[in-house]
C-alpha cells in the first residue's frame, strides 16, 4: 500500500510540473504578441503553442492513470 503512496505522490507532482509549463507557455504566448518583429513573433508563437500541446498532453496522461488506478483499487476492495 505504501508503493501506491509513493506512486500517487509522483504523479501529482509531475502533473504539477505539466501544470507549470502550460502556464509558462501561455505567458510565453502572450509575450509573442507583443513582440514587434514577424519573424520572432512566428518563432516565439509557434513554440509557445508547442509547449502547451506537449504539457496539456502529459497533464491529461497524468490525470488520466491517477483516476484509473484510484478505480483499480476501488474495484479490488469490493472484491476482497
């Protein structure tokens, strides 16, 4: 049971890392528009958006196996 612990903290700590970047990202984001060269401001844009899609994709992944091991569990102890 102690494994489950330490398996649960890991994930909501990595969420919160994936949380951290997606805020980075839309910070980085809105600093695009205020850039006034095209070139920065594309480059700027596009690897905002790429942050954000890679941290919003390992949120959901994170989010995702915590809820299907709380359901695992809950199973288990129904049956035994």
């Amino acid at each position: 049971m102690e494994k489950t612990y330490q398996w649960l903290a890991i994930q909501i700590i990595l969420a919160l890392i994936a949380i951290f970047f997606i805020l980075f990202g839309i910070n980085l984001l809105y600093m695009a528009y205020q850039i006034n060269e095209p070139f920065s401001f594309i480059m700027t844009f596009f690897a905002s958006n790429f942050i954000i899609l890679i941290s919003a994709t390992l949120l959901i992944t994170f989010v995702l196996k915590i809820v299907t091991n709380i359901r695992k569990s809950k199973a288990k102890e129904k049956e035994g």
